[in-house]
C-alpha cells in the first residue's frame, strides 16, 4: 500500500469478529452444552441459529454505514441520468 492510499477500515468491523468467536468457542461455552432443550431443539443448534441471524445483521450494519458507497452509488446514478434510452422498434 502507498502512503497515499486510505484504508476505510474503522473499528466497528471488528464486529465481524463477535460471531466467529461465538462459534468457535462454541464447546466451552456449559450453557451451550448442557444437553437442554429449547422449543424442542438442543441447545447448540438454537446458539448456532442465533449467530446466523446475528452475523446477518452485523453485515447488513456494516453495508449500510460503508463510507465508499455512498461515492459509488453517486457515480452509477450519475451514469446512467448521462445516458438516454434508446427507441429501438418505435417508429
């Protein structure tokens, strides 16, 4: 990387870290692995459901505050307000 260039990575991505941590220690978390049951499903597989969903939404965070697309958004739609359609088959 040159000095020039910016790096957009902020603190918050270290969010991204919270569900692989959750998942990995999975075993030695004990209220995990007690052998109970929620709604009929064992415990682990209701954490694991949890993280998915989770992981879903600090994604979905992540996306909607990423500080390039906004620049990038702007650029298409200034692309294609330049450009006209084309009558192809109107007479």
């Amino acid at each position: 990387m040159s000095k020039t260039s910016k790096t957009h990575f902020t603190k918050s991505y270290l969010l991204v870290l919270a569900p692989v941590f959750a998942l990995i220690f999975t075993p030695l978390f004990p209220f995990v692995n007690n052998g109970g049951l929620i709604l009929g499903l064992p415990n682990v597989c209701v954490w694991v459901m949890l993280w998915a969903v989770l992981t879903t939404l600090i994604l979905a965070f992540l996306f909607k505050n990423e500080p390039e697309l906004d620049e990038e958004v702007l650029e298409i739609l200034s692309e294609t307000a330049n450009t006209t359609p084309s009558k192809k088959g109107v007479k």
